[in-house]
C-alpha cells in the first residue's frame, strides 16, 4: 500500500520549501552567525611593549569559565592532598610563590582587572615536568620540573610568566569558543537539513582544554611574548626563556616525561622568535634591576 502523502500535501513534520526560499533563509542564518562572530570578537589584553593584542573570538562568559576552571582547579588539588603531594616541600613552594608575588603587579600592563584576580599557586610534588596556570589565575607547578631541570629563579620566572600569560589572554576562553563556534555551524547545517543537533557538555570541553589539550601556535607565541615582558618588568632576565628551552629538549626522555612538552611543543622557529622579543624587552630588565 502507497502512505506517500499526494504531492500537493505539506509533511506536518517537514515543510519542503521551494529552492531560493531555502537558500534565502541559509543566507540569513549564515549572516546572522556571521554577525555574532563580529560582534563577540575583542581582545582581552592591551598589547604591552610585545604588541600581544589579537583580537579574539568569545562566545562564552568569563565567569562561566572561571567557574570551571576553580571546579577544575579545586579537584586537582583535592587529589593531590589526600596523596599527601601538594605543597609538600614548603621551601619549595615559598620560593614560586615569592616569584609569582613579583610577577603578578607586572600583569596590570596587559589588563588592568588581573591585580584583583584571586591568584593561587600551589607546588605538587611528582616526577612530572609540568605546570600551568587555568584562567583566572590559578596556578600549579609539579616539582620534577624544578628539581629535574635544576631551574634557576630566571628560568622558574620564565615558566611562570608563560603560564600567566595564558590566563592573561584566557586563551581556554578562546578554544571553547571555537569550539561552540564550530559546533553552532554544523548545528545550523544539521537545521537546514531537517536533522536533530546535540548539546555540548562545556565543562567537560573546558577542563579537556584548560589540562591536557596543546595550545594553538598563535596561542604559545603570545603566551612566550607576553611570558618575557612579564619577567623582565620583575626584575628576571628575560633570556632565560632560551635556556629553558634548551633545557627542556634535553629532558624529552627524563623519568616521567616531559608533560610539559605535549602542550607546549617546540620548534625552531619559537626559540628564535624568543630570542627576538627577550632582546626586545632587555631594556625593561635593566631598567627594573636599577
């Protein structure tokens, strides 16, 4: 037996429009996205002497990822203290807390909120050559990566500076924002063509990209620029950054793997674009060692 509707009759589940009222109404809805993209593009930062002022795309709130990240931020700690790992050598932990202290006033020349961020950094002891800092500035050091490198306050500085300049440019802000960006399209494709569309699960996203995604190229070069002027306004030779780097090539096959490596990965072109911009900013060092 023929169901098929005659053909003069409208699906009640689906309306088959004509073929330019389709592509009118996918014109007005890509214009639309497009609108929405326009108008959520900003930059988080001011440029600073290293110029880092791209402007970003944010389709998330800040205070939504902020709420994840000290969710995020909280569990990680939690687990390292019912491992008796957390803060564990406190002349360790004294002396990244004492750089930070002199690291975050330096932060107000890139945006003027970050002084009154609830900075928190915390030293968990591991094999581990790894640290970051989650928006909001929340930051974590895993002991292997000052003990196994032997860093020296410059390059701990250099480390930090670095991970501060992530928050700085909420460059997770970002990522989930692409990410939503690239799931809003394909949601507006699935729509023209009569399909259902998920839901992401943003927490879930956001703590994937604020722990264990690797950051863009654009993303590690502001955050190496940025990391620089950071430590030499401190009062750190901004040169360090060379020397941990050379460090951290030698240490790929360490015990316990160099984590640090899988988010940040080197290349040539990165070292010598820090050379660059240390020797640029040189004169902020000098200036604030006088």
């Amino acid at each position: 037996m023929n169901h098929q509707p005659p053909a003069n009759a409208v699906n009640a589940s689906l309306k088959v429009e004509p073929a330019y009222p389709r592509l009118r109404r996918s014109l007005k809805i890509g214009l639309l996205a497009s609108l929405l993209v326009i108008g959520a593009c900003s930059s988080t930062t001011g440029g600073g002497l290293v110029g880092a002022d791209r402007r970003q795309l944010m389709l998330i709130s800040e205070p939504e990822v902020n709420a994840m990240a000290q969710q995020a931020y909280s569990d990680v700690l939690s687990d390292a203290r019912k491992q008796g790992t957390l803060n564990a050598n406190k002349a360790q932990r004294q002396r990244v807390q004492a750089i930070t202290n002199k690291l975050i006033p330096q932060t107000s020349i890139f945006r003027a909120d970050a002084g009154t961020w609830k900075w928190e950094v915390n030293v968990i002891e591991s094999k581990e050559l790894n640290a970051w800092c989650m928006h909001g500035g929340k930051i974590a050091v895993y002991s292997g990566i000052i003990n196994q490198l032997k860093l020296t306050d410059d390059e701990l500085a250099a480390i930090l500076g670095h991970e501060m300049a992530h928050a700085l440019r909420e460059h997770s802000r970002e990522q989930i924002s692409q990410s939503m960006a690239t799931d809003f399209t394909l949601n507006i494709g699935a729509a023209l063509l009569g399909l259902g569309a998920g839901t992401a699960n943003l927490a879930g996203v956001g703590a994937d990209l604020m722990l264990r995604l690797p950051n863009s190229r654009a993303h590690e070069t502001e955050a190496d620029r940025i990391g620089v002027e950071l430590a030499a306004r401190a009062g750190f030779d901004p040169r360090a950054a060379l020397s941990l780097w050379r460090k951290m090539g030698a240490a790929t096959g360490a015990s316990g793997g160099a984590a640090w490596l899988s988010t940040h990965p080197s290349n040539k072109q990165r070292t010598q674009d820090l050379g660059v911009y240390s020797e640029r900013v040189m004169g902020l060092y000098q200036q604030a060692k006088r």
